[in-house]
C-alpha cells in the first residue's frame, strides 16, 4: 500500500497517508491535500476517524494544508503512527486530537530545506521563506507539546534534525502515548536524504 487511500469497512474510518506529501504527479506514492479533502468531506458526520502515518515527508506546503483539514474537520481524529512520521510527516501528525506512535515506530523533525537557484537577492529571498517556515513548525510543535518541551528545546532539536523513539516523542510531549507494535509495515528512508538517519531505516538498494 503505497500513496493515499481510504478505508471505511470498519467502523471507524480510517485515512492512509503512506508515502510523500507532494503536488508533483511525477512523485511516487505522493499524497496531496486536494485528494485528503475530498475524502475528509465524503466523512462529514462522521464522529471519529483515524488517520495512519508512514511517510519520510515532503512538501511542507502540503503537509500544513493537510494539517489543517484535518484539524477543521468535525470528527475526533486519531493519528497512528504505523512506522514513521518524518519531516513534513511530524507537522501532519500534530493535527490529531490523539497521536499514538505503534512500539517499533520513529518521528523526526528537522529544519525546513529546499533547492534554490538564482541571483544573490533571489536566494536572499529564498533564505528568508525557509525561516519563516521554520518558525511555522516550531508554533505547531510548540502548541501541540503543551508545556511538555520547552521552545527552545524544540528548537533545538529542530536544528540538530532528532529522530525519536515512542517513548521519547510521549515525554517532549509529540505524542500522547504508545501503541502496541505494528506488524507488517515497515518504514524506509533513501539514503543521504536525511543526515541522521537510523541505519535500521535506510533503504537497501
């Protein structure tokens, strides 16, 4: 299972985010918000829904509009972390009214970075985009920890790009408590995309 999918066999709906969250349709497995608000208001009166996470991240952009829809929506949402919230991911995550990471499951946040070219006022501009950026994950993180972590903690780790066990993600506050362990979904990561990836998470060629 890869991308974005939807299941309502159970009763409680459940939303699939399983890959990158990316507007590019040359993205593999790309998830956009256009197609999460299509589902989330095909669940209008629905009073829970559980959205399951496994995804590196990708466009912050589409990552907050995904946040926020979910966060406008009516339901009690539940956010399970089935492998891995990274990146883009962890802003994602923040939107549930419960976040709960399954036992063999990891969450990273890091600095928000980009691929620019141009002139020095163009990238000047650029440098100034990713700052603000960087602001708006640390007031999501900052909301959704509660007192937990402290700001510059979080910023802190922002800036050393953290990658965090279960129990940890429930101590800072990122989490609010851990699952059982999720069997048959595996998380993995392309190497040299991140720089501290766990090496139990990169992908094997």
């Amino acid at each position: 299972m890869g991308g974005f999918s939807v299941d309502t066999s159970g009763p409680i709906p459940e939303l699939y985010l399983y890959g990158e969250f990316s507007d590019d349709p040359y993205t593999v497995d790309a998830i956009t918000v256009a197609e999460v608000i299509e589902a989330l208001q095909t669940l209008r009166g629905s009073r829970n829904i559980v959205a399951r996470i496994n995804s590196p991240g990708g466009s912050v952009f589409e990552a907050v509009a995904i946040y926020n829809a979910l966060v406008r929506h009516e339901a009690h949402v539940r956010v399970e972390i089935d492998a891995l919230a990274a990146s883009a991911a962890a802003i994602v995550a923040m939107a549930g009214d419960e976040i709960v990471m399954a036992g063999n499951a990891s969450m990273m946040i890091h600095r928000a970075w980009t691929i620019a070219m141009g002139n020095r006022e163009e990238l000047a501009i650029v440098v100034r985009s990713l700052r603000t950026v960087d602001e708006l994950m640390l007031d999501t993180f900052d909301a959704r920890t509660g007192g937990k972590s402290r700001r510059d903690a979080i910023e802190a780790w922002v800036n050393a790009e953290t990658w965090m066990s279960p129990e940890q993600a429930v101590e800072r506050g990122f989490a609010d408590r851990v699952g059982q362990m999720r069997k048959g979904v595996s998380a993995s990561v392309r190497a040299g995309r991140f720089k501290n990836t766990p090496q139990h998470l990169i992908a094997r060629p």
